[in-house]
C-alpha cells in the first residue's frame, strides 16, 4: 500500500544503525526528504537519542511487529509524538513511522472513547439521587425565600451537569447512529425542551422561520438532541433577557437541509478561527468546551456537517447541513 496514503513514513536499516532505504511521507514527519535520509544514522534520522534507537533496532529485528512511541526532536521547538510499527523487511530491520498528532487530528482522545460511557453512567446514578433529593425539598412549603432561591441554583447546576455528561457521551462515542427521517422542526423544538427551564429564566424565546414543504432529514434525534440543545443555549447566553434566538432552515443543494442559526452577541477572534470545533479550542464552546467538538462529531456521523462564518467583530452564523 501507498505509505503517502497511510500518512507514513517507511524507513529500514542496516546493522550499523545507518537508514538504507526511505519512502512516504518523509518530509512531513521526519522533516527531511527521503533521499536526504539514506545513510543518516537512525538516531538521527528519527530524532531520537543513540540508545533509543539501538533500542528500537533490537525490537524490530525480532520481527514481532510491535508497536513502540517515540518522542522525536526533529528540529522545531516542541518534540513529536512519533508511533512506530518495527519488524523486518527483506532481511533488513524497518519502521512505517507515524505522526501522532496527525493521525488523531479531529478524533476524540482515546481515552474519552474509552471511558466516556463508562464515566458518564458512574456519575449520572449519584447525581439524579442528589436531583431527587434537592427537587423533595423544593416542595417543602415551609421554606424561607433565601433557601428557596439556594435550591434553585441548585437545580439549574445540576442540569448543567447532566448536560456535560451528555456533550462527553456524545463526543466520545464511537458506535452507528440509529438513522431515520424526521422533521427537523421538531428535533429543534425536542432540543428546545431540554433547555426550556434555562430559556425561561431569561425570557429568550427560540423562533423557527422554516421554508415552505421542507423534506424531512435523516437523523438520530436521541444523539442530536442534547448536542443541539447546548449550542441553543450557548447562543441564547450571550442574548439580553426577552430577546429571541433566530433559527432558518431551509434547503441546501440536492438531498440537502440547512439549518441556519445567528449568534449576533458571538465573535470569533482569528486565533480561534481553525480550533473553533477541537474541544477547548474556542470561548465559544461555553460550559464543558466541548459544545461545538461534540456538535460538529455528531453532524458528521449522521452524513451532515456544520460550519460557522464570523469575525472579530459580533455577529456570527452557524450552518448546519443535513442530509434527507
């Protein structure tokens, strides 16, 4: 197989440690051309100390095809995550060599896939015990104005924590979407739902300006609903009170829904502009910093995809493209 196509780096060596044969992507992750490798000392070729690579060379010639991480110092001023798959070739010892921050770029941490289900679960039974509880004692009649507005708080934390939870499921969960035709008006208004108590507390109303005889999109309402309900309420938080929230939809190209929402208060600043979807990477991402991330994850499993178009300056808008 094409290493370019891997996003690799292939090289192989002799016993004295000196690279005999380079191919890939040579350039991109080991930051020297490939004929610029052959008979570069491995240590060097790779960016690693004299050890490591003698290392290295042992592993692969015992041709297990084990997998090793490397941290490379190959001239720039923070090191590389390198990921190499070592075994032999030919009778000569060889490495298809991996950049790691290239190969996770856009995926969720491995360990929020692995642990977000899990995680989730463990913290949700605790937490609708306290909801339980805190909701009980709201009906006490005997309460004073002060403690009445203590459990309110309460409350309002407490769904902001489940809505985290759900953003952390969401975007670390790696299975199928459960697909199916909907109406998108309703999804918005299902999402609406979620965040409703939170709406009303600041008097924002979502309005929803649909084009005429819209075709349905197919989504998995259970996945889109909690992600969706966030970025509503992300946009309604930077709104003043008794202000509405603006949503269009109407269609795109062939086979296509768009769903448009304005963010007048928003502005992106331009060292925001290529991290505003990776989790943390924007203030706009409120709360947990994984609105946008989890959104963005979501859409694109269900055949979608969302984009923002904004400045410096307030005034952003969101496009999220459905398929039908």
């Amino acid at each position: 197989m094409n290493a370019h196509l891997l996003q690799a780096a292939l090289l192989a060596w002799s016993a004295g440690l000196r690279v005999t044969r380079a191919q890939g992507d040579c350039a991109a992750i080991l930051q020297h051309p490939a004929e610029a490798l052959v008979d570069r000392p491995l240590h060097l070729a790779l960016g690693v100390s004299q050890e490591r690579a003698r290392e290295l060379d042992r592993i692969a010639r015992e041709d297990r095809r084990a997998v090793e991480f490397a941290s490379a110092h190959l001239g720039g001023e923070d090191a590389t995550p390198l990921r190499l798959t070592l075994g032999q070739e030919d009778g000569e010892a060889c490495a298809c060599v991996q950049d790691l921050n290239v190969l996770l770029e856009g995926a969720p941490p491995v360990q929020i896939s692995r642990l977000s289900s899990s995680l989730s679960h463990e913290i949700r039974n605790p937490l609708s015990s306290v909801k339980m509880a805190v909701q009980t004692l709201a009906r006490n009649t005997a309460l004073s104005d002060r403690d009445k507005r203590r459990l309110t708080i309460a409350n309002r934390e407490i769904r902001t924590m489940e809505r985290m939870l759900w953003l952390l499921s969401e975007y670390g969960r790696d299975t199928t979407p459960n697909l199916d035709a909907h109406a998108l008006r309703s999804v918005i208004q299902e999402a609406q739902g979620m965040v409703a108590l939170e709406l009303a507390e600041r008097r924002i109303e979502v309005r929803v300006d649909e084009e005429a005889e819209l075709p349905r999109v197919r989504v998995d309402p259970n996945r889109l609903r909690p992600v969706l309900a966030q970025v509503l309420l992300n946009v309604a938080m930077g709104r003043p009170e008794d202000s509405p929230v603006e949503v269009f939809l109407k269609r795109g190209g062939p086979g296509r829904v768009l769903m448009v929402l304005k963010d007048p208060a928003a502005a992106l600043p331009p060292e925001e502009s290529g991290t505003l979807f990776e989790p943390f990477g924007s203030r706009l991402a409120r709360g947990a910093g994984l609105s946008l991330a989890a959104l963005r994850r979501v859409m694109m499993g269900q055949g979608g995809d969302v984009a923002a178009e904004g400045s410096a300056e307030p005034g952003m808008v969101f496009t999220l493209t459905f398929a039908t």
